[in-house]
C-alpha cells in the first residue's frame, strides 16, 4: 500500500498566449499548459504512483517533470513530495527543488518571450563528489493523440551508403501492436487506451517532437543532437512512452559528470499551435529546427 494521498498547492500564471500552473508542494512540476480557450493538454495523475522498496512512493501527478538519467529506480522514484522554493519574474517563474539523492538540486525556470515558453531544467550538485547524470525532462499528456518524432533524411556521409539514422526499442515495445508506425520521414506513436506499454527513442536531428490531438499541437523543441557527446538509452536525446493512462514526450541532454558546484541545463521550447486549418502534415513540415525566439 502506498502513502496516503496528499493535496497538490498549484498556482497559475498567464503568460500571455498560455496559461501555465505549477505545484508548490511537491516538484518542481508543471501540471498545467493550455491557450487561452484551448483544451488542457496536460495529464492529470493525481493517484498514480509507483512503488519502489528503496526509495518508496513516488507520484505522477502528470504534467512535465525533471528526471535526471540514466534511469535508477532506487534514485529516478524519489518522492518530491516535498515544497518547492518559488520565485516569480515579470516573464516567468523559477522553481527550485530540495537537495536529493547524492546531493542534486533540480530547478525548472520558464520565461516567456513573445509565442515562445522557455523551459530551462537545472541538475545542480550541491554536494562534495562528482555524479554522473544528464537531465531528463518528460511530459505526460491526455491520451487520444499522436506523438512525431521526425527522422533524419539526409544521407550520413557523401555517397550515401552508409547507415544514416537508429531507433532504439524497449522491451515491451511490440511493433506488430498498431501504436507504432515508422515511415520513412518519422515514427509516430499513437496515445490509445489499449492496456499495454510502448516506448520508442531516436536522435534529434530536427530539432523538435510534437504531439497532436483535435485541433492542437504541442510542439517541444531542444538542442539538435550532438553526435560527439554521449547520450543514455543506447545513444538517444528524444524519447516517446505510452500506455493506457498517458503519453510522455521526453528530451535528454548528454550525459556529464556533474562537479560538486557545478550545473547541467537543458533548455526546451514549447508552442502551443491551433491546427485546426491546413493539414498536419503540412504544419509538421514547416516547423523549423530551432524556433525564432525575440529576446534570445
């Protein structure tokens, strides 16, 4: 049996194009997304935990959260039931979370310039060793869509005979379900409610992952993959999960070894679009690989 449940303090913002909301007790989270007159895409988990005899009951709760990788369940399911320290700026708000396992810090700032939410996730080593660790942010949303995660087209090298792209599977990945298509521009991840699990990963070679329902689009974007660096899960910085409760649109940064006092960041983009004209192909095909940001 888990922990009895406790009440989540959430305080909204309104950035302008986009009203967002964040828990001020546990985290840090952001449990909220939506334009103004639009449909809340985020997921609301406020019961779903997961149990872990070294570490002990850890809460979904939905929304975007920081993990950092690669994936321990000792130290990944944490509790962060704790309060979060919160600052609020004229363009956004910084949230920092108490010191965790091996003495990391996690904060998460968000600013907003012009149609564009900056996110910014922060592993910081307050502690007297170093860690090895890249951040992991990861949001969970409403099923009923369908995620993109755009592959590379281009060749790899100059006569085009060698491999130019990988996709890295998890275990109960089951490709002859229908949840998961590859084709040849991307592989999509269909959110049903069927009761089983998908996951799927690859390099972000175009910039941005995105997730479609009715007539929105949420769009992430982060750093284009860095093939000099090393990355956890067999070499992947874009990840997709799914199951009958929600699906999670994950980006990774590289994995470094964090000095005591010093920072990892990992900085994604979020846009909210109305798809309702035109096709959705046609709106995948013109999002850019890195956003025109006024102010950065």
């Amino acid at each position: 049996m888990g922990d009895a449940p406790i009440t989540i303090n959430t305080q909204t913002i309104d950035l302008g194009p986009a009203d967002i909301t964040f828990a001020v007790n546990a985290g840090p989270r952001i449990l909220g997304f939506a334009r103004h007159g639009g449909p809340q895409l985020f997921a609301s988990l406020p019961d779903d935990v997961i149990e872990h005899p070294a570490s002990g009951t850890y809460r979904f709760l939905g929304g975007h959260r920081l993990w950092r990788a690669p994936e321990e369940p000792a130290i990944t399911y944490a509790p962060d039931d704790n309060p979060v320290d919160v600052t609020i700026m004229d363009s956004g708000f910084e949230l920092f979370g108490p010191l965790g396992a091996d003495a990391i810090v996690k904060a998460i700032t968000v600013t907003q310039h012009g149609d564009a939410t900056i996110v910014d996730h922060e592993l910081r080593n307050e502690g007297w060793t170093p860690v090895r660790c890249a951040p992991w942010a990861i949001t969970q949303l409403v099923p009923g869509g369908t995620a993109y995660l755009p592959q590379q087209l281009g060749p790899a090298d100059e006569d085009g005979v060698l491999p130019n792209r990988h996709i890295v599977l998890w275990p109960y990945t089951d490709l002859s379900m229908p949840e998961v298509t590859i084709s040849q521009e991307q592989v999509t991840v269909f959110a049903s409610d069927r009761p089983s699990k998908s996951k799927v990963g690859l390099p972000n070679r175009a910039g941005w992952i995105a997730y479609a329902l009715g007539d929105e689009l949420f769009v992430k974007w982060s750093a284009l993959h860095r093939d000099g660096e090393l990355y956890v899960d067999r070499g992947v910085s874009v990840e997709c999960y799914r199951d009958e409760r929600f699906i999670e649109m994950e980006t990774l940064g590289p994995l470094v070894t964090l000095q005591p006092g010093k920072r990892a960041v990992h900085r994604e983009i979020w846009s909210l679009l109305d798809i309702s004209e035109g096709t959705i192909a046609d709106v995948l095909e013109s999002l850019p690989a890195e956003p025109e940001v006024p102010g950065l």
